[in-house]
C-alpha cells in the first residue's frame, strides 16, 4: 500500500505511526524492569516451592508413621495424608505458574 503524505489521511497515518514508535522507544526501560522483576519473582517461587516439597516430605513421614502405628493414630494418619496430598496440589499447580512465568512472559519479552 502506498501512502501518499500529500493526503490528509496519509499524513496522518504517517504522525501516528511516527507517534507509535516514539511511545514505543519510551517505554523500552519499563519492558527491561517488568522483565528484570518477574525474573526475580520466577527466582523466588522456585525456592518456595523447594522448600515447601521439602516441607511436605517431612510432613509425609510424619503421615506414614502414624498410619503404619497402632491404635488411634492409624486414622489421624489417613487425615494427615489426605492433608498432605492437598498440600502437594498446592504446590502442583505453584510450579504450572512458575513455568508459565519464565515460558509466557520472560522468555518472549527476553526475545523481543
């Protein structure tokens, strides 16, 4: 298509997309820090979720132990388990947003 900047409408098609590219180039350093900043939350849900895996292993034991013991603790245990693998879905969907992070947001502004 071929603009011709005589016409009112090509001039201002022209300023427009010259407004664009300006708005564009202005806003580069808040792209860089929106960039800079998920990154460091990507960073630190990755250690949350290390240390709530570690958490729920620890916790998991706890929910054998009182399974596998006699008596009482065997339904405490069950309890303790199903809490468990609630938690884990928890922590499922936690890395699913993590990754989504770094794959939907970080790596395709990285590229631009």
């Amino acid at each position: 298509m071929d603009l011709n900047l005589e016409h009112p409408v090509g001039t201002a098609m022209g300023s427009l997309f010259q407004l664009i590219i300006a708005d564009l180039k202005n806003s580069t350093p808040l792209w860089e820090d929106l960039v800079m900043k998920a990154s460091k939350l990507h960073m630190c849900l990755r250690s949350a979720i290390q240390a709530i895996s570690t958490y729920l292993d620890a916790f998991q034991k706890i929910a054998d132990a009182a399974t596998n013991s006699k008596g009482g603790s065997k339904e405490i245990g069950t309890a303790l388990t199903r809490v468990c693998l609630r938690h884990k879905a928890v922590e499922t969907k936690m890395k699913s947003f993590t990754a989504a992070i770094m794959d939907c947001l970080i790596a395709p502004l990285q590229e631009k």
